[in-house]
C-alpha cells in the first residue's frame, strides 16, 4: 500500500497530463460543435504540440511545491500543491469558455484585446450577451466540475517520496528540464507559437487547434512590441515605395475651405445593408436614397472589426494594428495625428457626439488628446434616456446631434458616432425586422432603427442654417458578419458602406460611383486637402478621389492579414505552421507596426 501511494505521488505529472489532454479535447469538441468547425479530427490532431505545451507549463507553475512535497513530506506542501492545479484548472476552464464565445463576434478568441474590455462589464457583457445558448454553458459546466473533482482525486492517497527510492532522484531531477523542454516544444532554434497549430485556410479549424490558453498568454507578451515578420530593410524599401504612390492630386484642393465637415458613423454596417453595394431587403432605405445624390465608393474598407479601430482610423488616419487596443496604449496616444487639430489649426470648431460611455477603450482620454472642443457622452443625455444596454439611444443621439452642432457660431468639424446597431441589437422603436426571430433579423432590425435615426438627424437638420453650407461623410467604423453574408476572413468582413454627400453639390465629377480601392484611414488626408489644412501627418492616408486603378484596400485581424485590388481581387494572408503565405498586406502591416514601434 506504501508502494502504492508513492508512486501517486512521485508520477503525478504523467497522470496530469493524461487529465489535461482528456479535458482539453472534451473543450475542443465543445468548440468545434458550436462555431461549426468543419473538420474535427485534424483540429484535434494539430493542437497536440500546444497542448502539449500548455501542460508543461501548467506543471511547471507548480513544480517547486511538488519537489519540496517530496523532500519533507509537509502536507501543507501537497495541500498548495492541490489547490494550485484547481485553481489553474479553473482559469484554464474561463479561457476555454470565454473564447468559445468570443469567436462567434469576433473571429478570434480570448486575447490582451478582449481584456482590455473587461475594464467595463457592462458594455462588454452587452456585447456577447446574445451569443451565449444554454447547451454551451451545460456541457461547460460539465466539463468544469468534472475536471475539478478527478483533480481532487489525483491527490488522493499521496505520501512522500524519499530519496533512498533509486528511481526518485534522477525522476524528479529530470522532470523539470523535460518539462521545460516540453513548454518550448523542442530543440528548434525558436519557440513554439500558436500559429504552428494553423493547418488550414479555413480559420475556424486553426481556431480550434489552437491551445486557447497559450493563445491568451502570447497575445498579452505581444502587447510590448508589435512583432514584424519582415527585416527592417525591406519594410524601409517597401515604405519607400508605398509614400511615392499615393496618389494625391489637386483637382479638389481646398474645395471645401469654406465648408462645415461632419462625419457621420454607423455601428457596424456590414456592405449587404445598403442597396447601392449588396443590400436587396430594404434594410436602410433612407441612406439607399441619400445615395443616390451622393458620391458613393463601391470599393471602400475598414482595416479592422472593432469600433475603436475604426475610429482611430477616421479620426487619426492610422491604419488598425493586429490584437492592439490603439487609444489603450497611453504613452503613445499624444504622438498619434490628429484630424480636429488639423481642423482647429484653420479655425473651425470642433466636436463629437456620443451615446455611449467614452470610458470604454478608453476612447475619451484619446479623444480629448485628439483636440475636440466639445465631447458629448452618455452622462451628458437625460437619465431616462439610458434605455439600452449600450446607451442613448440612436434617434435621441442625433437628435442632441442636430442641437450641438448648431451651437457653433463659426465653421465646424463635427463626428457623429451612433450605437444602437451593436449586439445586442435593443431598439426602442419596432419595423418589419424587429418580429422575426433569428439574430440575423434582430442584427437588419437595429440597423433599420438606426437608417430612421439618420434620416431624423437630416430632417432636422435642414431646417438649420449650415446645412446648406456642409459635407457630410457617411459611413460605418466597421464591417459585420451578423447578417451571415460575409465570414470572419472574408475580405467582405470588411467592406462598408461610405458615401459623401454635399446638399449644394459643389464637387463635379465624372461618375458618381468611385470603385477605386480606400479604406478609413485615408479620410483624414482627403479632408485636410479638401479643406486647405496641412494633411503632412497622415502619412498612411491617400486622396479617396484619386483614380489610380492599382490601389489597394487593406485589412488584418488578430492573425491574419490581407488586401483587396480590383485587378487581383479578393487575397488573403494567412499563417500555416511554420511557413507564411506572404504578400503586400503583411508588409504594409509590418510597415504600420514599424512605424508604431518607433513613436514616442
């Protein structure tokens, strides 16, 4: 019996890595069932080394109770010991569940980003709220408890190891250093990282191979230093390249110098809403009908899926930065271009309006460093207008829209921000949408409320005095997969709706519709040439009216990156093993993230 319960204690990590990797798997298969992953047995095949390696390391975190346990025999020692693997056990398991959520919203899972969030509950369990069914969280649960009560078992019946047993002292001498070996994941000159576990284009399946706890603990050592995959030489020459072809020309210059801007953004729009790109249900007909009068650009993109990415883009023409939380990183926000300075700098007044708490991401501190004269958030809305989880409803937000912008007594720059089209899609005012069940349908609900709230904000507004004396530039700080018309990696993920709307229609041009690539990030330069300011810090940005065929569109998510060109279409990156698929789009975001790295 003695024999016996020295050998549980003494092969104690054997027997932990057999739990782990039966509890990992039954994650997996929880994963897999719910984000629809197509291929089941190689995701669990390729996630092996990870997973491995997360078992070494969760070894390792408690390696030195277990060898003194072995020493002195204390049993406060196996009691740490036991309570430290529950404890991991169960930071493992809220990974595991919160990235099996985050997926179905985001494309990616638990990461520093999602953290960051985190900061604000509410609006975060806002977000994610609406994707949790119950079956996911029983057979969660299960898993949870049943992980919690073999683990107390392990550690039953243990007795210390002395060191007159031939086979303890090279056992516990060699497993440290095998285990470390392990958490590396071998000899090779480099590390294991979690893209050795993508094998496929199909991102659903990478995800599920994926080690989602080695994922979360990568994401936050990334958050230091943005990692390029390219040399310093050839980001310089393809810098070199890129600033000599972006294309500004001097047809428009200063055409709106004596023009009020304001910039209107909608939550999420994804392309298949609006009729003039996909749209064929009549989910915004107020905006399918100011597109009409407008300049529309068929081939416009976001260059990432958040708001906060969107509106960095907009505001400060920098293009989004894979897993970074951009108004986050505080020492670098003073540094970052600024479109209301450029605006101020000529004498407009300047403002932004917003329903929503400013506080998340925290997007006020960016804001005010950015130079806005007047900010308006939720707490500055009646109280009784809280009635969504988000904030102020639409239709009131542009209402309080109309009013603040009239309070300029000179000319303006202006940024409307809406919210009600976000998960989980509230609406206080019902259409044909609103009644039909699916999340899809609620998702066209919210975004026909808010197509009625900005057709509110231009009824209203034409009664104003500088209405006739404005541009307006629509558009949606990001594309969607809420209808199902796009997925996580589709370049169509991406797409948005942008129009640019001028009541006097002061701008000639040849064809209403400009089908040349742009993304958010060159707004900014556009405005500033448009108006007379000096656009030199938006280095990244180029004039949305330029008719150069061989431009390209950018985008990239926490693991991927890719562009879109109307001669080579629709091109993806993605990271397959140890080898990468590599193109334009990886260097122009190693050129972003060269350039991010160097601001001070």
């Amino acid at each position: 019996m003695h024999t016996q319960n020295r050998n549980l204690s003494l092969y104690f990590p054997f027997r932990l890595f057999v739990f782990y990797l039966v509890g990992l798997t039954f994650w997996k298969l929880v994963f897999i069932w719910y984000n629809e992953v197509p291929n089941v047995l190689n995701s669990i095949i390729e996630g092996f080394r990870l997973d491995f390696s997360m078992i070494c390391g969760v070894f390792l975190v408690g390696y030195i109770p277990y060898i003194l346990y072995h020493i002195f025999g204390w049993s406060l020692l196996l009691n740490v010991t036991k309570y430290l693997h529950i404890m991991l056990w169960l930071v493992v398991c809220v990974i595991e569940f919160s990235s099996l959520l985050i997926y179905k919203e985001w494309g990616s899972t638990l990461d520093s980003r999602a953290i960051s969030y985190l900061q604000h509950p509410q609006e975060a369990w806002a977000s994610v709220r609406d994707f949790i069914p119950i079956l996911p969280i029983f057979f969660s649960l299960v898993i949870v408890v049943s992980g919690v009560k073999r683990l107390l078992m392990l550690f039953r019946g243990w007795s210390p190891t002395r060191s007159y047993y031939l086979q303890t002292i090279p056992f516990l001498i060699l497993i440290g250093p095998i285990a470390f070996l392990g958490l590396r994941g071998g000899w090779q000159k480099l590390p294991i990282v979690p893209s050795d576990a993508f094998y496929s284009s199909d991102m659903r399946n990478n995800f599920a191979a994926t080690n989602k706890t080695w994922y979360f603990i990568y994401s936050l050592k990334k958050t230091s230093k943005q990692e390029t995959f390219y040399s310093e030489n050839e980001i310089q020459a393809y810098s070199q390249k890129y600033f000599k072809n972006t294309c500004d020309i001097d047809t428009f210059s200063n055409l709106w110098e004596n023009k009020n801007i304001i910039f209107l953004i909608a939550e999420g729009w994804s392309a298949d809403m609006v009729g003039y790109l996909y749209g064929n249900e009549n989910v915004t007909p107020f905006f399918d009908s100011l597109s009409n009068e407008s300049i529309r650009f068929t081939n416009a993109f976001s260059t990432g899926f958040r708001t906060d990415q969107g509106l960095m883009s907009i505001i400060s023409g920098i293009p989004s930065i894979q897993s970074t939380n951009m108004p986050n990183v505080i020492d670098k926000v003073k540094n970052y271009p600024s479109l209301p300075l450029a605006m101020k700098s000529m004498g407009r007044a300047t403002s932004f309006i917003y329903g929503g708490d400013l506080n998340f991401s925290n997007l006020y501190n960016y804001l005010t460093v950015m130079g806005f004269d007047t900010i308006i958030k939720d707490s500055d809305f009646n109280e009784a207008d809280l009635i969504t989880a988000w904030g102020i409803p639409d239709h009131i937000t542009t209402e309080k829209a109309v009013d603040v912008i009239s309070s300029h007594k000179r000319l303006f720059f202006s940024t409307v921000l809406l919210l009600s089209s976000h998960a989980p899609f509230d609406v206080p005012i019902t259409n044909e949408f609103t009644k039909l069940k699916g999340h899809q349908s609620q998702y066209k609900s919210s975004v026909r409320y808010s197509d009625m709230a900005l057709q509110r904000f231009f009824h209203l507004a034409k009664s104003k005095s500088w209405y006739n004396n404005a541009v307006f530039i629509i558009t949606s700080d990001h594309g969607s997969t809420h209808s199902g018309w796009a997925g996580m990696e589709d370049h169509n993920r991406f797409r948005i709706p942008l129009l640019v709307f001028e009541p006097q229609k002061t701008m000639k041009i040849e064809n209403q519709e400009n089908t040349i690539p742009c993304n958010h990030f060159d707004l900014p330069k556009s405005v500033c040439k448009l108006t007379g300011a000096n656009d030199s810090t938006f280095i990244f940005g180029r004039d949305i009216f330029c008719s150069d065929q061989s431009r390209k569109a950018y985008w990239n998510v926490d693991v991927a990156a890719g562009f879109y060109g109307v001669s080579e279409n629709d091109v993806s990156t993605l990271a397959i093993k140890n080898d990468t698929i590599t193109h334009e789009s990886i260097l122009f975001l190693d050129m972003i993230k060269s350039w991010f790295n160097t601001l001070r």
